[in-house]
C-alpha cells in the first residue's frame, strides 16, 4: 500500500472527467503535505483510471484526468499477474 493511496481513492471516488484540488485539499485526504516524493508516486494513479495532469506550484493546485483506457489486470492458473491497457 502506498502512502498516496487515500488520495487516489479520494480521486477515483469523485469519478469526474478533470478534477482540481489544491494542496489545501490534498493534504486534508492525506494527512500530510505533497512533497517532491509526489512525482515518483503518481504512476500510481493509472490503476485507478486517472492520471496527474498538470501540477501548478505557482497556483498550488493539481490536475487530476481521468484516463480513456482501462486498466485491466488477469490472475492465471500460476498466480502470475498479468496488467495491460486496452483503448477503448
């Protein structure tokens, strides 16, 4: 479990095609502020069905988007795990 996960719960629970928090709000969900740590994390967001669109440290805000793909993930016989887009 990631430390961004509340976040990308939070995200995928609003389920709206953009979504703009500012850093206020993001540290509400998390408990904690975003630091420079954000930028390796936000891959993350893709098995949610979002993606970080623009990040404003002028503004203090990220954009959330919400993805045209989906993300799907098979378990085989040898509970090997196996993740792939398809376009939709």
């Amino acid at each position: 479990m990631s430390k961004y996960d509340p976040l990308w719960e939070h995200i995928k629970k609003l389920n709206k095609e953009e979504i703009k928090l500012n850093f206020e709000d993001i540290k509400k969900v998390l408990s904690f502020d975003i630091d420079h740590s954000f930028l390796n994390f936000k891959k993350e967001l893709e098995k949610f069905g979002f993606e970080v669109g623009k990040i404003s440290l002028k503004d203090k805000t990220v954009i959330f988007k919400k993805l045209s793909k989906w993300y799907f993930t098979y378990i085989i016989k040898e509970r090997l795990c196996l993740s792939f887009w398809i376009n939709i």
